[in-house]
C-alpha cells in the first residue's frame, strides 16, 4: 500500500545558515518579511489549486506566523501581471508562482528587481531563484515504463510496435520533461514514434489529433504514450469508439484516470500528491522568509535549484492509496462500470 508517507522522497532542501533576507520588498522597515505573496494559474486545469493548494499553504504560513496573500491569475496573463503589481506594492518577502503561458517571467523580473527572492512552482520559470515541482524527468520515465510493460504485457514487441506520443503543452516548461523522461526509457526498449501530433492540454483537442494520427496509421495502433490523464481520456474515447484497447499512459491520478486504469483502458496514472509538493515550496519559502538561505541538491540545466519531489506509478491495484491519501473519493470512482472493478481491486 503506497502512502504519502512513504511517497515524502523530495529533494533535500538544506538550510546553509542565516542571511538578511535579500530585500525588503518595496516596504520601508522590512514589514513585508512577514508577507508570503503567492499566484496561482487558473481554475480550469486542474481543481487542486484552489482546492489543494491554497488551503495548503495559507495554513502551512499562517502557522509559521506569516501572512499570505494568495490569489488566482483565472487563466489571464493580464491579471497575473496585475496582481503582481497589486502584491509588490503592498510588499512580499518572497513569491510563489505558478506560470501561466509565460507570464511569470515578468512577474519574476518584477520581483527580484525589488530583491525578493521567486520560487517557481510546480511549473519552471526563467530567472526564479528556485523550482519546486514533482521529479518531471522522473514522472516521463514512469509513463514510458508503463508502455514498455503494458506492451510487452500484450505480447508485443516494443522495437516494432506502433506507438503514437501525444506529449503536453510544449508553453508549459514541464511538458519538455515529461517527453523528455518518457522517450529516454521507450528508446532504450526500441520505441520509435509512429506519430507525434503537436502537444495539447486538452481533452477534445487530444482526441481529434489522435483521431487524425490513427487515420493516418490505417486504424492501427499498439501503445499510446499519453502525457497526462486529460489527454489520455480524449485518447481513449476514440480507441473505444474504434473497438480498440492498447496500453495508454498518463498521469495527475484524477477521477476519470482512476477510472480509466480500474476499467483497463489505461494502463497506470502517475501520482502526485499536491500536499508532498506544497510542503516543500511552503517549507522553502518559510525559511526564506526566515533570513535563512537554502541550497538543493538538484539544479535545472540553467543552474536554478530544484527541490524534486519524487511521484509513484499507480495501477488498479494501488488506486485505494490515492483514496486512503484524501486525494480521490470511491464515491466518485466506483460508478457505473466501474463499481464492479472497484469490487475486484478492494476500493471502498
């Protein structure tokens, strides 16, 4: 049984002494140490922000005695850079962003002009001072690992198999990794892309260009290296609609993942607890806001520290830890279909 406990593998975050905290945000005395200034991305994507996230940090910051100012850019690159503006006149001690189409870039640029440090979170920013994420490498090589074995699994060998990547967002700093880790581990089992459409983060869109590659590929199709669980939805309402079921990866362990990899139509969700990953970025803002002056022991390529927390594959067999973690709900799982697969893999 995987629990949160035993998924708490993060980068380790080592506190190198104490500094001065290196500004004081645009507010004379150094009042606006005790600020935490965080932007969220959106509402759309995902309901963690505003569901996990925010409660997550407002209270790991106010039980360390800071405030946090906390808002939501709605997917608009004009109101992130507003409430940017709003944050540092009002003075921050450190920023948490996490980017929207690029848009943290400038508030970066903004902040660290002021001499406040930045953390890019969950999604990489150029010039914030860290990075905090999930090890995106990492969750690439398990979804490529989950469709060497669903592959081989079928009887099928990975060196002629017709596999189609349907990647993220390639706006979005993680999809690179994603990719990057997934075709690292396809490769070296013989994998070569039968097709390769332009990366999306969406359902629909993912499954037109799917519908298009397997048109192109004659109806025929053995693997599908899907990003996320979103994209891989959109995959498998056309396998369906086309009588097919082929290993399909894909990751965020959401409702509709979960319920795709108990019915078999996926083969493995990535899992990422959002709590994991706000306690390291709250956890490193703190002791910035402390005057202390943390080091990772990982960088990304331009050399920003990376504090990496580590996710776990989840197959039908691991979906109650997701439950037992707070993370799903059997309610909202095991509907329809999908009750009698609950039955069979023990989730209540």
């Amino acid at each position: 049984m995987i629990s949160l406990a035993a998924l708490a593998g993060a980068s380790a975050l080592v506190l190198a002494g104490c500094s001065t905290p290196s500004g004081d945000g645009g507010n004379e005395g150094g009042t606006a140490s005790t600020r935490a200034c965080v932007i969220l991305p959106d509402t759309e994507s995902s309901d963690r922000w505003e569901n996990g996230d925010r409660p997550a940090l407002e209270k790991a910051f106010t039980d360390a005695g800071f405030e946090a100012d906390i808002q939501n850019a709605q997917g608009s690159t004009d109101k992130m850079a507003t409430i940017a503006d709003q944050q540092l006149s009002k003075g921050c001690g450190v920023m948490l962003v996490v980017d929207y189409q690029g848009a943290g870039v400038a508030v970066t640029e903004k902040a660290k002009a002021e001499g406040i440090p930045v953390i890019a979170y969950d999604r990489p920013i150029s010039g914030a001072d860290y990075y905090v994420s999930f090890d995106n490498e990492k969750v690439g090589e398990l979804e490529g690992q989950s469709v060497v074995d669903g592959l081989e699994a079928a009887g099928k060998d990975p060196a002629t198999a017709i596999v189609v990547y349907m990647g993220g967002d390639p706006s979005d700093g993680n999809a690179a990794m994603f990719h990057d880790g997934a075709v690292k581990v396809m490769e070296a089992a013989g994998i070569k892309p039968a097709a390769e459409p332009t990366g999306v983060w969406d359902t629909e869109k993912s499954a037109d260009n799917f519908e298009q590659a397997l048109t192109s590929l004659g109806g025929k199709v053995d693997a599908v290296w899907s990003a996320n669980d979103a994209n891989a939805a959109g995959v498998i309402s056309i396998l369906d609609k086309n009588g097919l079921t082929v290993p399909v990866s894909g990751q965020d362990a959401s409702v509709a993942g979960l319920q795709n990899v108990l019915l078999g139509k996926q083969t493995a969700t990535v899992y990422k607890p959002f709590q994991l990953e706000a306690k390291a970025a709250s956890d490193l803002a703190i002791a910035l806001l402390n005057g202390e002056t943390p080091t990772a022991d990982k960088k990304l390529d331009d050399g920003t520290p990376y504090i990496a927390v580590t996710p776990v594959l989840v197959g039908p067999s691991d979906v109650q830890s997701v439950i037992d973690d707070g993370n799903a709900k059997a309610s909202e799982l095991c509907t329809g279909d999908v009750a009698a697969k609950c039955d069979e893999y023990g989730v209540k």
